[in-house]
C-alpha cells in the first residue's frame, strides 16, 4: 500500500477542512483499505472520521429512523429500536459480509461508496431516505447517481440517514455465496399511498422499479408481479448471473419480499 | 509515521509506525507476534482476526492507526501461565485443524462468538464463522470443538 498521511478528525468541521482532492474518508475502511491496498485507489490523506461522537447512533422517532453515518453494521442489526421500528433493515445489516466486516463496517461508508450491489442503498431507496450531510440534505433518489458516484462534493460528509418506517417491508437478497454482496437484492417497502421496490446487484447503480412499483401500489400481492418480463438490457452479467438470470431474479426476489411483508 | 500506543495481550506497547502500516503487519513485523497469521491478505480467510476492545476484527484490513489506543488481543494472549484456552484446548482434542494455517484466525473468530452466544447452534457456528477460511475444508471437526468449548466456558 502506498503511504499516505493518517488523520484523525475530532468533528465534521475538522474533518471537511483536511478534505482536499487527494484525500478519503475513512470509517470502517471495509472498502477503501482493500482498495487502496490492491492499489485501485490511493490518497495523500486518509481522514478518519470514526472517533467523531455525533456520527454514531441510533435515533428513533414516531415517523423515522435515523442512523449516525458512522454506526457499524452489528449496530444496526442488534438495535431492537431498529428492530421494532423496521425488522427488515435490521436483517438486512445481519447479512452483511461476516461479523467482521459488521463489526468494522459502516452505513454512511456503504452508502458513501455506492457499491452496484451493495445492500444499504436499496435500503435508502425503499424507504424514502434522507442523507444529511454536514452542507445539506439530500433525498435517496437524487443521492445514488452511478456506480460508485453518488450527489457527495468533495469534502462534504455523510453526517446521518433518515429512513422513513413503512407500513410492511421486507428485503430478500440472493447473495454470492462468498462475499455476501447482493447478486441480486430486493427491498419492497409499502408506504401510506405508494410501495417502492428498491433493487441492487442487477444494474450498475441501485434503482426503483418503476413497473413493479406500480403493479404492487394497485395490488399488494406477489400475484400482481408475477411472471413480469422484466427488460434485461441493461443488467450486469457476470461470471456469478447472466443478464437474464438477474432479470428473472429480480422478479423472484421481489415475489418473495412482498409475501414476507 | 505515527506514534502507535495500544494494550497488546495485556502489555503496553507504545512504537512508532508510518501512517500505511496494517495492525496485521504491525503485529508481526513490529511486535514479533506472528501467531496471526497472513492468508488472503484481501479480508477473505479470516487466518488474521484478532480481538479490538472485546470484538473480532480482520487485522489486515485495519491500520494501526485506526486502532491506536485499543486493547488487541491476539492468538499469544489466549493462554493463562503456559495452559491452553478452552477453545485451544478444543481444537486440539477434536482435531480442529489440519495444515493449522487458519487455526489462530478460526479460534479467535470462535472465541469471540461464545463471548456473544453461550450456546450457539451448528447453525449458528456455521454462520459465524462464514468469515473463516479453511482450504484443507476441516469444517466438520471446527465446529464439533468449537461446540465443545462452549460446554467448557
């Protein structure tokens, strides 16, 4: 690994001022050491942002649910807040890679990478996020912008995500068998009015089904999807799923999403 | 380079280290603790999970750095005056290990799991443990004595 300069910030004015164009975040490093260390990226400073209090935690309103960007996986999946207010996200951290990585890995560093089959953005997308930033607030469906490209400017950091609690939701992931990464995943959520069916490991980026969403808001049943021809176009095919496999595996993983709600 | 201060199997060790040095690296190179092992050095296998403040964490996918003024506990520190951690002992009864290269990642992994589950099932193990690699594939007799020493913790 190259060298680089190791900072520690105390809080996020600290944090964004070291910030330059050569420089990283860092939390739990889950992506950007073996990165770095494969030397697919490297930086000048890596700031760490870890040690800044107001970045971890766990806050449950009547409405919301909202995450310290810093909170670690095991966290989120042992939270019984969490637990009670939305069960699937509370699952979809207990699937996560392996303890270790829970125990190391962060939601706004998952976020903030925007890994096409990452779990957590599907989760942003269902339940109508919001990211606060130490600059704005941004909403899940203007954050996730392609792969590995999210709405962040260079210094600005993910301070918390606010997840709206649903109605019913549910998150059904096919993972690879080795690395737990989605190959495909599926996060239905029914709100009052609308449902979103998030979707992840299909395309380059995380995306709302727009045709799935709209059969599932007329009708909320698995019945109303089933055998949807979904257009594979555009869908990654890979050594682990063909185009058309993660097509059909879309349906099948919102299928079941929806029959567990 | 960075003043390292941590509490390393109970003893404290204050090095200097650049800023790029790997906790694993710093244990090994530094410390001469190379009881934890290197394998896929990717945050794969798992042969070098040692212990951070109670939890369990791949040492070659966490700089030194990040965990400056924690106590790590690695595979030497399992020992109390020259006797066999239960789960050592375990493995060594039920032959949890064959070439032994994942071993000290494996009962690190599984020492940290009874800390958190008394009596975790097969299953339980199993999952746990998905983070562990062992390419001489000795599943079956890994989770037999990790089973075991949960009957002795």
């Amino acid at each position: 690994m190259k060298d680089f300069n190791y900072h520690s910030a105390k809080d996020s004015k600290e944090a964004s001022k070291l910030a330059s164009s050569s420089s990283a975040f860092l939390a739990g490093g889950m992506t950007t050491i073996p990165s770095m260390k494969l030397g697919l990226a490297t930086y000048k400073d890596l700031i760490d942002i870890k040690n800044i209090k107001k970045l971890s935690g766990i806050k449950v309103s009547g409405k919301s649910v909202t995450i310290g960007a810093a909170t670690k996986h095991v966290e989120v999946s042992n939270s019984k807040d969490v637990k009670k207010a939305i069960p699937s996200l509370s699952s979809l951290a207990e699937g996560i890679g392996d303890p270790q990585v829970r125990n190391r890995g962060t939601i706004g560093g998952s976020i903030a990478n925007n890994d096409p089959s990452a779990d957590y953005p599907s989760a942003c997308i269902a339940l109508n996020a919001t990211i606060h930033t130490n600059e704005r607030k941004i909403e899940a469906a203007k954050f996730f912008k392609g792969m590995f490209e999210t709405a962040l400017k260079k210094g600005e950091l993910i301070e918390a995500i606010e997840f709206q609690i649903p109605e019913k939701s549910s998150y059904q992931k096919h993972p690879n068998p080795a690395s737990r990464y989605a190959i495909v995943g599926v996060y239905v959520a029914k709100h009052k009015g609308d449902v979103n069916v998030a979707v992840t490991g299909a395309k380059s980026c995380v995306y709302n089904d727009k045709e799935m969403s709209k059969a599932l808001s007329g009708n909320f049943s698995s019945s109303s999807i089933d055998g949807m021809d979904l257009d594979s176009s555009e869908m990654n095919t890979d050594m682990h799923a063909s185009a058309e496999f993660r097509a059909s595996l879309v349906v099948t993983q919102a299928k079941k999403a929806v029959d567990a709600c | 380079m960075g003043k390292i201060s941590l509490e390393v199997n109970g003893r404290k060790v204050e090095k200097e280290a650049p800023d790029n040095t790997l906790l694993s690296t710093f244990l090994r190179e530094h410390l001469q603790l190379t009881g934890t092992h290197i394998g896929c050095d990717t945050s794969q296998c798992g042969a070098c999970v040692v212990h951070v403040d109670g939890n369990s964490l791949k040492s070659c996918t966490a700089l030194a750095a990040d965990v400056n003024g924690s106590k790590v506990t690695t595979i030497e520190g399992l020992e109390t005056n020259g006797k066999m951690h239960p789960m050592q002992e375990a493995f060594k009864k039920l032959h949890g290990l064959q070439c032994g290269f994942c071993t000290p990642g494996m009962v690190m992994s599984a020492v940290d799991l009874l800390q958190k589950n008394k009596k975790p099932s097969d299953t339980e193990i199993r999952d746990w443990l998905e983070g562990n690699i062992c390419r001489c594939t000795g599943y079956q007799n890994i989770v037999a004595a990790v089973k075991e020493a949960a009957t002795k913790m």
